[in-house]
C-alpha cells in the first residue's frame, strides 16, 4: 500500500498483506475531534483547519465555537454553522449520562471479551505481550463485527466514505467531538 494515497492517515503498519475485501477503514483524532475515513474518501478537510478547530472545541467543552477565523476556515464543512453552533454530535465521556453509560457498557463487554480470548491467543501466534495480542486482534475482528452490525441494518456507510459525490459539506458526517468531563477543571 502506497503512504501517499492517505492524505488523512499517518499510522504504522503491522502486516504487510490484507486479507479484507472492503475498503481500508479508519479513524484520525484531532484532540477531541475525530474523523473517520476510507480510502474512497473524496473530501477531507486540512488537518491544520481540523487542528485549529479541536482547540476552539476544547476551549468552549463542546460549546459554541467563538473565533470566527476559524469558523470561517472550517466554512461549507458541516462542522459548524455561520454562528458557530457545532453541527456535529458532541459526546461527554465520563459524565454518567444515558449515552456515556450505554457506550461504557458496550465498551466494557467488548474489552472484557477481547481480553479473555487473548490470554492465550497472543502466545499460540508467537506476539510479544497479551496487550499488543489484544490490539492486534481488536484490529481484525473489529472488521468482522462491523460487518455484522451493517448486514443487520443497525447501521450504514455514510456516503461521503463510499466515495459518492456528496460535497463536502457531508464531511460534518464522519466526525464527531468525544469531550472527556472528567478532564474539566
């Protein structure tokens, strides 16, 4: 795979083959902010106007972006309105509301089923440690269960990550701030 044709994506590899059929799937952070990407991705924003963005973020704790530079560089890109009110969903982690507890729950299951499973899985394939064997495994069975999830209809590809012809303001699609209230001063 050619680094170059991966404008948002600067990560290591671990495997130098791929056995999956569907696109190559991801997700980058800028601070809070996060995107998500596929290798059909038409439209990304600079990484410097994402950067710019997540510190204004950090700064309102998910509120209202005040610095109208800034909204005028993230502009047309469903990040935000002419206002600055954000338009895209802005999640608190560790605030023990509905949503937190259903993703801690859902999180807690999956980690706890991931981690049982590798305490012997990462010696019989030879990985240095149980945590690296964790990752590693996450990493391909995450594709197995994000198929399931779409197969039932639970949910859809965003057509901006197909590759469709959406405009670039469909690119508010694919991210979303995850602000950690426990952080909070």
């Amino acid at each position: 795979m050619n680094c170059e044709d991966h404008g948002t994506w600067s990560g290591a590899y671990w495997a130098m083959f791929e056995s999956r059929l569907h696109d190559k799937i991801g997700t980058n952070g800028y601070g809070p902010v996060l995107q998500n990407w596929t290798d059909n991705l038409g439209y990304w924003l600079n990484s410097n106007k994402l950067i710019s963005f997540a510190r204004e973020v950090i700064k309102s704790k998910g509120g209202r972006i005040e610095n109208q530079e800034v909204i005028d560089a993230i502009a047309g890109w469903g990040l935000t309105d002419e206002k600055g009110n954000i338009l895209i969903p802005v999640l608190h982690k560790n605030n023990n509301d509905n949503i937190d507890n259903l993703c801690r729950s859902i999180t807690n299951k999956l980690s706890d089923a991931v981690k049982k499973y590798c305490s012997a899985w990462h010696t019989a394939h030879n990985i240095s440690s149980e945590r690296v064997g964790q990752i590693m495994f996450y990493h391909e069975a995450m594709w197995d269960l994000l198929d399931i999830l779409e197969s039932k209809g639970m949910i859809a590809m965003p057509a901006i990550l197909k590759g469709e012809e959406v405009g670039k303001q469909h690119f508010g699609d694919i991210c979303f701030i995850v602000i950690d209230d426990s952080e909070q001063e």
